[in-house]
C-alpha cells in the first residue's frame, strides 16, 4: 500500500510504502523521476536489500537510511516499511540544527548502517507508524504541516539510535560536527575538488587536524571518504547511464581518462572495461 501527501504548488512530496510485494527504485541518472531521501524499516525476517548492484543483508528488526542516488531493490519487501520525502516537503540541510541528521544518517555516511531496534524502540517506532497513518487518512488544513512535525520526530529517532550504535560516545558533539560537516561538503562538491586541502579550508581546519579527528571516529580518513564517493558514483554511472568512460571520467573531475582508470581499479579492484561490460550484461 502507498500513502501519499502531495503539494502542487510547492511539489512537496512525502510518501509511506508498506505491504508491497517488490519495493524498487527508479533508475539512477536520466531515468530517474524523483529525488526522494529514504528510511526503510524491516519489522520482518532478515533479508537481502539489493543497493546500487550489490546485496547486503536487511537484519530484522532494523532500520536503513537511503540516499536520493542510491538505486535499491527489495526482493521480499512485505515487511518492509518505508518513508519517502523530498527536499520541497523537509530540507534536512536547511533543518539540520533540528535534527543533525547530515552527513550522518544522510549525505556522506561511509559505512551502511543498518541502525537495531530495541523492544522499547519497537514500541516507539509501532506508534510512529500509526500517528503517521492515520494523518495520511486525515484530510484538513493542516496536513502537510502536521506531517512535517512527524517525519522530523521520525528522524531524530532513528539518527539517537544510530549515534548510539555507530559513533564513539567519547566524541564530543562539536567534533562529530565537524565530521558532519565534512561528509556533507564531500557530497556537495566531490566531482570537482579531490583533496584535502580543500574541505579543510571550508572548515577552517587543518587537513591535519581532520585526520587526527576521524581517527578517533572511524578507520576511514578523509582521503578515503573522498576518493570512496568518487568510485562509488563511477558505478552508478557505468550502470545506470550509457556515457562513456572518457565522459564519466570528466564529470567526475578527472582531465585523463587513463588516470581514471588506475583510479577506478586502485579503488575498486575492476578495470572499467570489466564494470562496462557487467552493466552491459544487466541491461540485456
């Protein structure tokens, strides 16, 4: 079943799907309709969830964040509950003091989290379900606002859970900013600045400064967050476009081809010849 709150004027869209039989997504690129952010909720099984061309395992009871690019397919999605909106119905960037969920849970996440629900959180999260139900079914004035209020308690929710689970509780809350911050401005800008040097300047940091901070949150540095988001969109691309090597090597920022290359398969471990002709395959 689709729940669906649509405003005309502004194109503000926010939708609840659950109960389906498949759960795909629109193509990545050209092909893609609408620009939605994603939480999904399994309150079933464990089973797989199919991102970008590569499964991973959806534990049960657990909740996955999914960017407006990431391509994903729910081969046994009946127990799956997901909440779709778009920027025109709530900008988490414009909110973020509210929910402080960019370039955590959203925009710049290295790692897929798949973010556990305890039998209180269950709890929490059946309610949530049911309030946002019901206004769905609800008709007034108010609506579209009303919602609002609902899908931002909803990601406060789940981004405490998964600060809880995936970051160190020693971190002060002004450095997991700065993280934040970083992942965020990677997202914003990677096609045209590959270093360093460049975000340090946005944060008025040091890029040594930067290293020592994600060394206490992660064993990923800021080079790899950068260089990983780079690879990660070359698949996307490769799969989901028809451009060429050359052309996917120069929206991403690179004047050489070649270089891409060795890029690609330092990152990836597969030439771009081999990647090119497994998205030829799948299109067949």
């Amino acid at each position: 079943m689709i729940h669906q709150y649509f405003h005309g004027q502004t194109n503000a869209l926010f939708r609840m799907v659950s109960g389906e039989s498949t759960f795909d997504r629109d193509f990545y690129g050209k092909d893609q309709k609408e620009k939605l952010l994603t939480i999904a909720w399994n309150r079933g099984e464990d089973q797989a969830i199919v991102i970008d061309n590569y499964s991973y395992n959806f534990p049960a009871n657990t909740i996955h964040c999914l960017m407006t690019s990431e391509n994903f397919y729910l081969p046994k999605a009946t127990d799956i509950v997901a909440w779709q909106f778009s920027r025109d119905f709530y900008c988490i960037v414009d909110h973020d003091k509210e929910v402080s969920c960019v370039g955590f849970i959203f925009y710049g996440q290295p790692e897929k989290m798949f973010i556990r629900l305890s039998e209180d959180d269950l709890d929490r999260m059946e309610k949530m379900l049911e309030m946002i139900k019901d206004e769905f079914e609800t008709t007034h004035q108010i609506q579209g606002e009303m919602m609002q209020v609902l899908l931002k308690r909803l990601i406060i929710i789940v981004t405490r859970l998964a600060k809880d689970q995936y970051i160190n509780n020693d971190l002060p809350v002004d450095k997991l900013d700065i993280i934040r911050k970083y992942n965020f401005l990677v997202e914003t800008h990677y096609k045209k600045e590959h270093q360093v040097s460049f975000y340090a300047g946005q944060l008025y940091k040091s890029p040594k400064t930067l290293s020592n901070l994600f060394a206490l949150y992660n064993h990923k540095t800021p080079i790899q967050i950068i260089q990983e988001r780079l690879a990660q969109e070359a698949k996307r691309l490769f799969f989901y476009t028809d451009k060429t090597a050359k052309e996917i090597a120069y929206e991403l920022g690179f004047e050489d081809a070649g270089h891409f290359g060795k890029f690609f398969k330092r990152l990836t471990g597969q030439s771009v010849m081999d990647v090119k002709k497994k998205a030829n395959l799948l299109v067949r």
